[in-house]
C-alpha cells in the first residue's frame, strides 16, 4: 500500500488537485470530493503504466503542515 499526499485547490470552476510525489498527474472537478476521488483514480492509473512500463513506483514521502504567523 502506498500513501501519497495530494494538495487540493480551488478553482473558478471547482477544486484542481496535484501530487508532489507523482509529477505530471493530476486532476480536476466540482466539488473537494469528486476532486479526491478523480485523482484517486488517476493516481491509481499511473501506477498502473509504471508497473506496465517496468519503471519503479514512487514512494509517498513529501509531508504538509501548516504553521500560523500574526499578520
């Protein structure tokens, strides 16, 4: 099981979502939910040509946090 950290932004049109980990794979939709989901699957479709391709599947191992500053 791999574990991949994924950033979600808003859009005018919804949310758009990306993968640290994974460049290049990504992924859009309506809602913050149907944004996971898609880029569940599209995550899930790279790997998926990474195996095929014989290529090594990337390890999930960027982190996020947030930090408050007074402003």
């Amino acid at each position: 099981m791999h574990r991949y950290l994924i950033i979600l932004e808003p859009t005018s049109m919804g949310y758009s979502a990306y993968s640290p980990d994974i460049p290049g794979c990504i992924a859009t939709g309506a809602s913050q939910l149907e944004t996971e989901q898609a880029m569940r699957e599209a995550i899930a479709f790279h790997v998926d040509g990474l195996r095929a391709d014989g290529a090594p599947i990337p390890e999930g191992g960027t982190a996020a946090t947030y930090i408050e500053i007074a402003a």
